[in-house]
C-alpha cells in the first residue's frame, strides 16, 4: 500500500579536516556540483522537429534518417546523468607537479602531505611500466552504519591527463581515510601538473539510499578523534573489520540478561 509517510532511506557522511586549505578551495562534494568544465558549453539537446520526419526517401528509394530530426549531445547521455547524481567527488587539495623521465621520477606538492611511492614487489609481476604514487587526503570521513563505497577516476574530467585512478572499493564504516591512488607510466618523457581542485576521485555508494554530505573543520587534536583504519595496527584491514562486527554484535542485546 501506498504511504505518504514513506522517507527516502539516508545514509550520512561527516567529512573532517584540519588543513584549511582544502576545506576553503576544495571541499568535498555532491558529485553533480563538480561536473567536467566543458559540459556546459556542449549544445543543449534540441527537441524533435514536428516539421520534418524522422527518415527520408532518396529518387533512388534508399532510406536515410534525417539528421535534423532532433540532435542528441553528451548533455543528453543517461549513463553520463546518473553517473553524477550518485556519490560525491574529491578534488585536489594541493598543487602538484610530477616529473617523469627515463631515470627520474620527482615531485612537488603545495600543500598537505607528501605522495607515497609504492613498491613495485607489492603488486610484482604487474604493472612493470609504472609509477604507482598514493595520494594522501586530508579528508576522513565517518559514517554510522555499513555502506561500501566504490571509488572511481572522474574519466570525464581527466581528457588531458596521462595517469590513471585504479578504483577499489572502500567503508567508511570500518576506516576512515579518503586516498587514492594513480599509476604513471615510466617510460613517457612528461610533467603533469594537478591544480587544486581537479576532481581526482569519484566516490559512489553501493547501496540505494539517499546521501547527505557534510564537511567540517577541525584541530589536529579533535581530528585524531575522527580517524580510524588499518594504518593505526599492526594487524591489517581484514581484523579491523572484524573487530568492528564483533563490537556490533556486543551492542546487541543479551540473551541472558546481563549488562542491562
């Protein structure tokens, strides 16, 4: 039966951070408000021309489509639509320059802290030919309930770049960190500039509830207090996250009576 009482599920993410700089000139965002710079100047789509049919018939009977007929542009793609209704978008918080040549591989960054290189061995054999550079983002993000998070490379936004996000999926249930990382090819001669606010990464929940999105920011000290992974560990992602179920299941309440 039909309510009017029926809500949209939500699910709720508090963003924090203590660099000032990323919260004034890139804060974190609904993906829909960090849309690629070029869309709107794209041609609007037109609508049909009730005029003119939507084919046509040559002397020699051959059928064509009229090309006039209506004009569909990337403005109307509905994969390209619902891509940036979901999830939110992390821009750069920084700066950045990478020099990349045959035996040199170099950095700048403005703001925030230093990209981590990784060892080859730890993705060995793959990968041969590339840089793999974490990002380290100075958002953590805190959610209350379980809600895994797909995180992508904005491709619309990245034309003129020569570097790839590799995606992975990501809880900001059990962990709190908002990283990424890209690939650059060794062995292509170039410099690659990042400017603050380049979309970097796109993050898209995988559930089918409403998002609400809420930056904050914070002192060093109150941000301890936000942040929650592996890295703090000696015993990895994987007893983290059980750590966090079996803390779960204790809230539940006891068969036997106790604790209440």
């Amino acid at each position: 039966m039909f309510s009017f009482f029926h809500r949209t599920p939500k699910i709720y993410l508090d963003c924090f951070t203590s660099n000032t700089t990323a919260y004034k000139y890139a804060p974190l965002v609904y993906a829909g408000k960090s849309k690629p710079k070029w869309f709107d100047k794209v041609t609007p789509p037109k609508k049909s021309n009730a005029d003119s049919t939507f084919y046509s018939i040559n002397e020699n009977g051959l059928i064509g489509f009229n090309r006039d007929y209506s004009l569909r542009t990337v403005r109307s793609c509905y994969g390209l639509l619902e891509l940036y209704k979901r999830g939110f978008m992390l821009e750069s918080w920084c700066d950045l320059a990478f020099n990349v040549d045959k035996d040199v591989f170099s950095f700048h960054y403005s703001n925030g802290e230093a990209p981590v290189m990784h060892k080859s061995n730890q993705v060995d054999p793959g990968f041969k030919d590339y840089h793999i550079v974490k990002l380290r983002s100075p958002w953590y993000i805190n959610v209350k309930e379980n809600a895994p998070f797909i995180a992508i490379g904005p491709e619309w936004s990245l034309e003129d770049y020569n570097f790839k996000v590799l995606p992975g999926v990501v809880n900001f249930y059990t962990q709190s960190s908002s990283n990424l990382f890209m690939t650059i090819n060794k062995n292509i001669k170039q410099q690659i500039y990042i400017p603050v606010g380049q979309p970097v990464v796109h993050f898209i929940p995988l559930v089918d509830k409403k998002m609400i999105l809420k930056n904050h920011m914070v002192t060093d000290d109150e941000l301890k207090t936000k942040m929650y992974d592996e890295r703090g560990t000696s015993i990895g992602w994987r007893r983290t996250v059980s750590l966090v179920k079996r803390n779960e299941e204790r809230k539940s309440k006891c068969p036997f009576g106790f604790g209440e």
